[in-house]
C-alpha cells in the first residue's frame, strides 16, 4: 500500500498502524555463492635435521612464506616435507620430494601447481634446471616466493634470478662446512679437545672440564680430551721405536703376534664387527704408524695432515 500525504499534513503514525503485517510473508533466503577455490597447490618443504631443528616451526614458516605468494590466487591442498634430508640430495633421493615427482605423472593428482617456501630451502645448485623439463612436461607450474608468482621458462630473467639462488644455496652449504671445519680444527690444536668417535688404539677417553658451551654444561655434558692408556700406549710406542730403528712393517707385525699383543679389534671389539680379532695384520701396523696423532700432533680430519 503506498502512502498519500493529506492536504492537512502527513499522518505517518496512523498509514504505519493501517499497514497490513508482514510476519506471514515467507522469506526467501538468498543463496551464497561459493567462493571459487582458484588454483589448487601441492606444498613442498625441508629441513635438514632432526636434532637440532623443530619440524612443526620448519613447516609453519615455509608454509606461511608460500601462503603469501599464493594469497588470493590459489590454496595448499597437498604437503610434502622431507625432514633429515640435506638440500644435496637430489629430489629423486628425497623420499616426500620423490612422491611429490611421482604424484606430477598422476591425472587425478589433485593439484595443479607447486609453490615452496624459500628456493634454498628446496633446490641446491643445478637441481631445478634439472626438474624444469619434468615439470613443463606434465603441465605444473612452480611457484616461488623469490618470484612472487609462477617460473616462466620463456623469461630470462626469471632463468638468471634461478641460476643465482641456486648458486647461493651451494655456497652457503660450502661456507656452512668451512666454518664448521675450521672451528673443529681449532679446538682440537688449540685446546686438545676430542670431538668424537672411538679414540685411537693407544688411547682413552678422559673428561676435560664442564663443556664450553654455557647450554651444554647446564646439562650437566663434558668435554673430552685422549690420554694415553696405560694398557696399550706402551704397544703403540714400541711400534715407533721399532719402526725408526728400521724394522719392516712386516716384521713388527710379525713380533706383535709372537708375542700374543691382543690386537685393535680384539682390544675394542666394537670398533670393527665385522673382524674375529685374532691377530694384527701388516694394513693395521700401517695405519698405526701413519696417523699423524701418534706423532704429537692435533688433528682432526684427513684435509688437516
């Protein structure tokens, strides 16, 4: 009923009273359109160890780096997160990365491109160029966040920014280990610390005071240094004497089972399993008589000689 104001004035109150209700009238409710999902993406992540790194916070910032690039755009539908793998490792090699190539070949895969946190995380070196041709064959994109988007083959731009952060990856690896290294040289010719593994036939074990590392030392952990055992270190220098008085290798080895010297592996029988122990042999002596730690010098890996 539509309203007719009066010559006298507008009667709003009484028009509003004469309306009939609507409490009766059925509602029609409208329908809600769904939203459109856009582009389906399998998520791909890595961390390279266990120890010392926690997957759930691994996963929650490479997924939240890929959630951005693909904002508005697209949704993760599918995971695949290697844990313990180095970037090294090619994909083939990578258990979650191997059944993520796999799943490419798949029709009803159920995603139709992939997007990675961070390209170091993922790739080392050459390893995308590789994958690149598998990729474009079954029609997946790869989505980075280096890129803010999808790879395009076609841009040379694109292919030069990839060739650089695939250099990147490598050398972080490589800095990673040189640092590494030469710290653990260090400790070893500076401080006499052991820094690992079975000490050496002719040696033990022996604590060197609370662990440098504050952390460590609250867990109650100890640094370790070798010392010559008394039950084999007499053997060992024997071996030395007789090696400069000109003795053959042989025949030192020859002498030492004469004489019933329990060998290495009969001394330590965990340090070789898979030997019975039952005598010395001239490539033992030989190794005896090599390793530069006998001579009074720290070392810690082959480079170090």
């Amino acid at each position: 009923m539509q309203y007719t104001p009066e010559l006298d004035g507008p009667d709003l109150l009484g028009w509003w009273i004469r309306q009939p209700t609507r409490r009766g009238r059925p509602r029609t409710r409208r329908q809600a359109t769904p939203k459109p999902l856009g582009i389906r993406f399998a998520f791909y992540g890595r961390m390279s160890t266990r120890e010392f790194q926690d997957r759930l916070s691994s996963v929650r910032w490479q997924r939240d780096f890929a959630e951005d690039v693909i904002d508005g755009r697209g949704m993760i539908v599918a995971e695949f997160f290697d844990v313990g793998e180095s970037r090294q490792v090619p994909w083939p090699r990578r258990p979650q990365a191997a059944r993520l190539l796999a799943a490419l070949a798949d029709p009803g895969r159920g995603f139709d491109a992939v997007v990675v946190g961070e390209f170091e995380q993922a790739f080392y070196g050459n390893q995308f160029r590789d994958l690149a041709p598998l990729f474009n064959l079954y029609g997946v994109q790869l989505w980075l966040p280096e890129l803010n988007g999808p790879v395009d083959a076609s841009n040379e731009f694109h292919l030069s920014l990839l060739a650089l952060l695939g250099v990147h990856s490598k050398r972080e690896v490589q800095r990673s280990r040189f640092r590494a290294k030469a710290a653990m040289r260090a400790q070893v010719v500076e401080q006499g610390r052991h820094l690992g593994g079975r000490p050496p036939y002719g040696y033990r074990l022996a604590d060197a005071g609370p662990h440098p590392n504050r952390a460590h030392a609250k867990w109650g952990r100890m640094a370790h240094r070798l010392e010559p055992d008394p039950s084999t270190a007499p053997h060992v220098q024997w071996m030395f004497a007789q090696r400069l008085a000109g003795r053959s290798v042989a025949g030192i080895a020859r002498d030492l089972n004469d004489r019933h010297v329990p060998c290495p592996s009969r001394v330590d029988p965990g340090r070789n399993p898979h030997r019975n122990g039952t005598g010395w042999t001239l490539r033992t002596v030989a190794a005896i008589l090599a390793n530069p730690r006998y001579t009074g010098r720290q070392v810690w890996n082959p480079a170090a000689h």
